[in-house]
C-alpha cells in the first residue's frame, strides 16, 4: 500500500514538475518541434517517467538532472535569439524542395524524402496536382510551406486591379537577421552590400538598425526595425 502511494506522490511530482519546466521554456515547446526541441523533450520525458516509476534512482538525483537540462535547454533558447550561427546549429535551416516548379531530387534525398512522402505534404496542404507549385520549402519543424504559382493563388484586391506577371516573380530572400548581413543569400542573388547600404542609406538606416530584411518575392526589399516605435504592444494575458 505505501509502495502504490509513493508512486502516486511521484508520478503528481512529476507531472508539476513537467508543466512548470514547460512554463519556463516558453510556448515554442508547444509548436511543432525542431531539433533542439525534439531531443529536449524526450530528455525531459525519460527523466519524468523515471521520477514516476523508477524507485531504484534517487529522486535527487532525477530532479538535478531535470533542473541541468531545463537550463542547458533555456540557455541554448536564449543564445539562439543572439546568435544566429548557433541557431543554425542548433535547429538546422529550411531547405528548398521544388523551385521555379521544378524538384529538386538531390535535396529531397538529404533529407531522406520520397517522390511519396513530398506528394503526401502537398495533399496535406489541399494540392494535388504538382502543376500548381511554385517554391516548396522543408521547414526545420519537419512542416512544408508552400507558394503556389500566380494563377492559382485565391486573388486580392490588389490582384483584381493589376495583371500578376508570374515571371517576375520569385522566392524571397532573407538579406539581414539580428541586425547582420548575410553576406551568402546577398551573393547569390546577385545584391551587391553597396547595393543595400545604398537602401538603408536612404531611409537613414544602419545595418545594426535592421532586425530582418527581406527582398520579397515582388522584387521589393522589406525592412523591420529593432525600434518599431510601437509605444503600447498588444499582448494578450
């Protein structure tokens, strides 16, 4: 009977215990996860459930190891909003599976992806016809996001009141994040730094003014600040 009890007062353990670390990591550990998130949760798993049931390891010694890995995984959290090669490191980058309409065999085989499983994706994203495709990109959660070709995208007002050249169009690229260029995407895509300090110079801007920067799929380059000049941000309680 005390046996059945200790396991009752352990398991409500470290079911709180759970829920609290998953306070403190935030609501991203709620989203689909990547890889960083991934491993974090099935540490955290293995932990709790031995905490539950396991009475051969010292209940101290589960709680150091949850609390080590609770930090480990709420410090790597915060770097990656600093650094972005640790981000990099930590979470992998999206990769390109169909672009300009056409698949990219070699990509969809680095990431161990069948002809089946990217069809399987697309019917998840209401697509069954390979036809309408424009760009498909492999998130690092293991989702797809899709871009579909101009003339079978749902239309806007702004399309009603010109004529969408699909040539024209492309994916979009990402110039500055955390406030750096990414000197690889600017050389790719043929921008020249002088081309972009040119820009910021324009709207008297530096580089170290600039939280992201992206050269949208019409052409146009978007700015977002690290001052927004929001005085009151809406957050909901």
């Amino acid at each position: 009977m005390l046996d059945h009890f200790l396991i009752l007062i352990r398991s409500i353990s470290a079911f709180l215990l759970l829920l609290i670390i998953a306070r403190i990591l935030g609501k991203q550990t709620l989203s689909n996860m990547n890889f960083h998130e991934f491993v974090t949760a099935v540490i955290m798993g293995a932990i709790a459930a031995n905490l539950a049931f396991n009475e051969k390891i010292k209940v101290m010694h589960l709680i150091i190891s949850l609390i080590v890995f609770t930090g480990t995984s709420y410090l790597l959290s915060k770097l990656n909003l600093k650094s972005r090669k640790i981000r990099l490191m930590a979470e992998g980058s999206p990769t390109v599976l169909i672009e300009g309409g056409r698949i990219l065999e070699n990509n969809l085989a680095k990431n161990k992806l069948t002809l089946d499983s990217l069809n399987q994706m697309l019917r998840q994203k209401d697509i069954f016809n390979m036809e309408e495709v424009e760009y498909v990109v492999l998130e690092v959660n293991g989702q797809v996001s899709v871009m579909k070709k101009a003339n079978y995208r749902t239309a806007t007002v702004q399309d009603v009141n010109r004529k969408v050249e699909q040539n024209l169009e492309q994916m979009p690229v990402e110039l500055i994040m955390d406030g750096q260029m990414l000197h690889k995407n600017l050389k790719l895509n043929g921008i020249s730094d002088e081309e972009l300090f040119n820009k910021l110079e324009s709207l008297q801007k530096n580089v170290s003014d600039v939280f992201y920067a992206v050269k949208g799929s019409d052409g146009r380059i978007y700015f977002d600040y690290y001052e927004d000049q929001i005085k009151h941000p809406i957050d909901v309680e």
